[in-house]
C-alpha cells in the first residue's frame, strides 16, 4: 500500500532537508526558517500518521506532536530575538517552551516504556543501573560544575542546571526503554533512535558551553534535526498502531552479553569516578558518588536475587517437564520410578503395570491423532478411578503404571478388578466409540528396595495376563522360571537356526468322507540336542518376543515350498494340491513381506495356486499393512486361509476386508458338533457363510468318525485332525488318511 511508504518517504526527504540546512549560511534567517520547517513538519508527520495508522495509544503520539510544536515555538520566540529584537538573553522566554516540551516528550515516552514494560521487573531494574551510573556522570562532568558556574545569576544557574536535569530524565527513559525484554517495532526504534539524537545534542552543547572556548555548537544541530526527522517517521510508520500497547509476559527475559557488558560498565563507572583528578578531591562529589555507589550496589544485589530466582523458577520447570508426560500430563517413568523408590523406604507398595490390548489397531485404522486422544480420555479415567494417594503414570506408548502405596495384595487386587471393569466402558473420540481392553500385571515390593525390579515383576505379570487373556495377573515366583524360560529359550534359538536343529512335520488336509489327501499344513518342530522336541507353543512366542520369528518363518516358507515342488517330481498327481505356511502377525507386518513370498516362489519353482498362507484373525486385525500384505499375496495367485475362524475380535467384518479364499473353522466349534446345542448351530452357520460367499471350508481338530460323518453331513469337504493323520515329516500319499490312521 502507498501509504505504508510514507515513512520512509519522509526519512528520505527530512535528511535530505537536515544536509540542505548545512548548505545555507550558517546562522542566517533562511537556515533558520528551514530548521523550523523541519520541526513543523515533524510534528505535522506524526498527526499524519495517527489519522493513517489508528495507533491504540493515540495519547502517546499525540504528546509527541505537542512536544515538536513546543521546541518550534522555542526556536521562533528566539529567532524573534534574534532577528527582530537584535537580542541573545539568557535566560530567555525561549527557554519557556524548550523546557516545557521535555515534559510533553517524557509523558509520552513513559506511556510507551509503561505500555511496553508490563511487569517487567528485571528491565526496570537494568534501567535502573543504567540509569543511575550516567547520571552520575551527569552530575559531575554537567550538573555539578554548571551549578557552580561563577559570574552567573541564580536563575541562570536553575536554567542551566535544568537542561541537564531534563537529559538525565530522558536518558533513564531510554534506558527504560532498551531495558525492555520484548521485541521492540520499526516505530519503536526510530523513536529511540529520536531520543538518542536529542540526547546527544543536548549533551553535546552543555559540553561545549562548559569546556570548549569557542563554543561553536553548529554541528550539534544535525542531531536537533535528525530527532525531529525519526520523530516524524516513528509516527509515520505502520508499526506505530501496536507500539506501547503489548504487555511483556514474565517469562520472555534474556541476558545477552551486550546487555551483562552495560550492565557491568554502568555498575563501575562510581569507583571509576574517583580515579579522575580532581573528582576525588571535592566533597560534595564524593558524597554523590557515594551515595550512587550504595544505589548501585543495591540495585545489582536486586538483581542477581532476580537472576537466582529466575534460575531456580526455570530449573523448578524443567524438573517438572522432565517428570511429566507430555501427551496426558501424567508422571513420566522417571517420576515413577523416584516415587516408587522413596515409597519402597516408607512400606508397603503395590504397583499395577497396564498394556493396552491391539492399541496399534487403533492407530493403524483411524490415525495417530485419535490414539493420541484416546490416551488422554484413558488416562483422565485411570486418575478419577484411582484414589487421591495413587501415581498414575505413563511409561510410553500404550503402556501405563498405578503406583498403590500402603495397599495390601487384596485390596490392590480389589482395585485392579474394579479398574478391568472400568476400562470395558467404551471411550467416544470424535465421531469413534472405542472399546479398550487391557492386560494388568500386579506385584509387590517384598523382597526388594530395588524399583527397577519391582516394574520388572509387574512386567512380567502382565505379559502372563496377556498370554492366558486374564483381566491381570499377579506376579508369583513360578511367572519368573517361566519368563527365565522364555528368555533362554528366545537366546537359544538363534544357536538353533544356525545349527538346523528345526525340521517340518506336515498334517493331512483331507475331502469328506473317503479321506482322499488334498492339501497339507506345514508345521515345525524344535528338536534340541538337551531338551528334546521343543513344541511350538513354547518356542513360537519366545521367537514373536525377539523378533527371530520373521527370520524363522522365512526358512519355514521356503522348506515347505521346496519340499512341495519334490512332492510334485516324485508324486506327480498324488502330490497335494495345496501346501498351507502358517504366517505370524509379525511376519505380515514387515515391510516387503509379498516380495519375499514372491521370490522364494520363484527360487523353489512352485506355483503360487499351489501354496496357502493362513493368517489367524488377531494377526490381520491388526492394522492396514497386513490387509495391503494380504491383497499383495492374493494378486501373485497365492490362496489365503484365516486360520482359527470365530474365535478372533470380528470375523464376520473381516470377510468383507481381507481376500479371503478358505476359512479354517476352529477347533472349539468341532468338539460338541456330534450334540446339539450352539457349537452344532455355529458349525452349520459357518458352511452356510461359506459356501455363501463361495469360500473353502476346513474344520480343524477332528479326533473321531463321528465328528467326520457329522461334519460331512452339515456341508463340509475338508477337514484336518489327528483322526486322518498325525502331523509326519513324511505323510503316506498312496493311501486315504482314514485308512492310515486306523492301522
């Protein structure tokens, strides 16, 4: 916009005028009147500027104007003198109006440092110190010797004396105003920079009158004029609306050494004062000097107690930042662990270790930003269900930590209990109603000061509440062999994967009712050289906890794909049509997993129509990158089986997700199929959903003629279980598994 140029229109123009003034014959009526034009124009700029910008504080300008049309006032009674009159008196009517517009401008200024300033004790204070050491420099070099002038009048030594008085007022405004800790506007500084101008006049001529014998001051009208220009462009400038009207807070104050460096010179300059011949000497000196001595020491002693407060405030905010959850505002593990130290000293502690059950569901399926709110809302609930005496604390991710001091093991259990049921209570974020469901692990401190092994207790009883699917658990010694157990076998398995110390069994796939084999599920054995066959439910886990499951079930994928392919060179049509590989939840979550299937494919040279990879429902449940793993798979011409069907958080939606081509029926739904009751209902619904949809389906866990003939009867082709055949590592082909089975 144009009139946001006018500013610097005017800096541009106004110092082009001020080096024009020195052009013109010095002392004569043109330069004169040009010097008065500037002033004039000054103030009319800064009328400008408030009919343009609309400042908050109209008041503020509208002094400064007053004050420029005063000092023209001045400088026109004394060209009045002057040029009319053919007279230089001192004191003067002039004098009138130079003194009466240093108020105007100190009302001003203190309405801007007061507006600025706030509560902004410590820039008070620096001003102060500032402030107080020029001044007395003031006093003895200015103020001291006019007072004492010889010849002059008293009224001449008042006048005199005044002037320096009035610059000492505006420099501890300047001083105020530098002091400030916020951040000072374009109009804020060039009207600083008019006030250090008319300072450095003003100082400069009480200097020249006092030590010089010419006392030629013409020069010093450059810094008369360029104030009056940065007056005039401090009110032209847009900035001026906002300037005097923002509040510091208290907690913007920064030192830098700029700052610490002034504050340290000003704070010497009375010692150093004493060292300067013949300010020593003189008493009425020594008393000012000692006098601002004990200010200034007084004011610095204020203002390290500010330093020391502000320190030990901000050091008081960082201690509780570093204890405090940023997400819900709950104790960080830090903070729990030092309570949990302290409380161990004092007695009894229990403490209930919390893990959210699928909580990466949530996230996967409606973002982080709900998980995050969801947390929140569960922690505000954790803390009204606790009682006032309770920690809750947050130790990361989902995972969180009640700290009970003084509770019995049956009252912690009580709480506990009541808290499961609490939780169950879905939590509505945004347009979701979430169910949350967690897993809580609950010990004591007997035993032990240590709270690194009370949390670990904890831990360990809540992952034996996860694994049994217990509300919680508390923490007994028999946890910690099992969990000892679990960690020597997760070290072991490394050793045994490179020791090939795993080997694959296969279980019959078979069609109703001759038991003709279709298709087989790999299966592996742990055969270790100490312990024997190691089953899969004691070393499956302990590979999904380190991690050794992605790298395991690859060896498992790529046998059982190579063994197919020998089947299918060997066997030729009574090779099986299907080869199932059971795929962990961990295994579909790494990056890439359909490109390992897809080249392990093609290095063994088996069809993809030939291999099936079973998911269970908890594995595709939770969250998009399995579906997109899945969808993957499904595209190569891979089958895919949800394994264990029913028994997972939402079969029937899922079917409706996931590219599913069979559903193995779990084992649960087949061992009451041969008596009426829901188990019988659920099985024929099950047939009827798939062979609604057009799926596969295979009951699992058959174990008698009767829940085969049953099966056959309700709809079902496929079935597996120990009675057509035990899992082998070399399965007979040539023969129906029921035959097999039976001899």
């Amino acid at each position: 916009m144009r009139q946001n140029r006018f500013w610097w229109i005017w800096l541009a123009a106004g110092t082009a005028l001020t080096a024009g003034f020195f052009l013109l014959p010095a002392d004569g009526l043109a330069s004169n009147l040009l010097y008065n034009v500037i002033g004039a124009l000054s103030s009319v700029m800064i009328l400008i500027g408030v009919r343009l910008h609309h400042p908050e504080r109209r008041a503020m300008w509208y002094w400064f104007a007053a004050g420029q049309i005063t000092w023209v006032l001045g400088d026109l009674t004394w060209e009045y003198y002057v040029f009319v009159l053919h007279e230089e008196p001192y004191p003067s009517f002039a004098d009138v109006f130079y003194l009466a517009a240093y108020p105007m401008l100190m009302i001003g200024l203190f309405q801007l440092v007061r507006g600025r300033a706030g509560r902004d004790l410590a820039g008070l204070v620096d001003a102060a110190i500032v402030g107080t050491g020029l001044a007395l420099v003031f006093w003895v070099f200015v103020m001291h010797p006019l007072a004492l002038g010889s010849g002059a009048s008293p009224l001449e030594r008042t006048v005199g004396v005044a002037y320096p008085a009035i610059d000492v007022l505006l420099l501890a405004m300047l001083a105020r105003l530098y002091a400030s800790a916020q951040q000072r506007t374009p109009s804020v500084h060039l009207l600083g920079v008019a006030g250090v101008f008319l300072l450095v006049g003003d100082v400069g001529y009480a200097l020249i009158s006092l030590y010089s014998e010419n006392n030629d001051s013409s020069l010093l009208n450059a810094g008369f004029l360029l104030s009056y220009v940065a007056w005039g462009a401090a009110g032209l400038h847009p900035s001026m609306r906002s300037a005097g009207a923002q509040t510091l807070g208290s907690g913007h104050y920064r030192v830098g050494r700029s700052r610490l460096a002034t504050l340290a010179v000003s704070s010497l300059l009375a010692p150093a004062l004493l060292f300067v011949p013949e300010v020593g000497g003189d008493t009425l000196d020594r008393l000012v000097i000692g006098a601002a001595a004990a200010a200034l020491f007084l004011l610095v002693v204020f203002r390290m107690s500010g330093f020391v407060s502000q320190v030990q405030r901000q050091a008081a905010q960082l201690e509780d930042l570093a204890m405090e959850d940023d997400l819900t505002g709950l104790a960080n593990r830090r903070r729990l662990e030092q309570a949990l130290r302290s409380a161990l000293a004092e007695g009894p502690v229990q403490v209930a270790l919390l893990d959210l059950d699928d909580f990466k569901g949530v996230n996967d399926r409606l973002g982080h930003a709900v998980g995050d709110q969801l947390l929140t809302v569960l922690a505000g609930r954790l803390v009204t269900a606790m009682h006032s005496d309770a920690l809750v604390a947050r130790m990361g991710g989902d995972e969180f930590a009640i700290m009970m001091p003084g509770a019995t093991d049956a009252a912690a259990d009580l709480t506990v209990s009541r808290l499961s049921e609490t939780l169950r209570t879905p939590i509505r974020v945004e347009d979701h109603e979430l169910l949350v469901n967690a897993s809580i692990g609950v010990t004591d401190g007997t035993g032990t000061s240590n709270p690194f092994e009370v949390l670990r207790r904890a831990d360990v009883a809540m992952y034996a509440a996860k694994k049994s699917g217990n509300a919680f658990c508390r923490h007994v010694a028999d946890l910690d062999q099992e969990a000892d157990e679990q960690a020597r076998l997760g070290a072991e398995l490394r050793e045994a994967l490179d020791a090939g110390q795993f080997l694959m069994v296969y279980q019959p796939i078979v069609e109703l009712p001759h038991g003709g084999i279709r298709g087989v599920e790999a299966l592996v054995r742990w055969e270790h050289p100490t312990r024997g066959t190691v089953p899969p439910d004691r070393f499956i886990p302990a590979a999904e906890r380190n991690g050794l499951i992605v790298e395991l079930g690859e060896w498992i994928l790529r046998t059982a794909c190579a063994q197919g392919v020998a089947w299918m060179a060997e066997l030729g049509e009574r090779a099986p049509h299907k080869i199932s590989v059971n795929v962990s939840a961990r295994q579909l979550a790494q990056p890439g997993f359909s490109g390992v299937v897809a080249a392990t494919l093609a290095q063994t040279g088996l069809p993809a129509e030939r291999l099936t990879v079973e998911v269970t429902e908890t594995a595709v449940f939770g969250g998009s990158h399995a579906v997109q793993a899945l969808e993957e798979l499904s595209a190569l011409g891979v089958s895919i089986a949800l394994d264990d069907f029913g028994t997972g958080h939402s079969s029937l939606g899922l079917l409706q997700t996931v590219p599913v081509d069979i559903l193995k029926v779990d084992k649960s739904f087949v061992d009451n199929i041969t008596m009426a009751g829901r188990h019988a209902v659920i099985a024929t619904a099950l047939i009827q959903v798939s062979t609604g949809l057009g799926l596969t389906a295979v009951a699992e866990g058959v174990e008698t003629a009767e829940q085969a003939a049953e099966l056959h009867r309700l709809g079902y082709r496929l079935a597996q279980g120990y009675h057509f055949g035990r899992p082998s590592a070399a399965p007979d082909f040539t023969a129906s598994s029921v035959s097999a089975a039976r001899q």
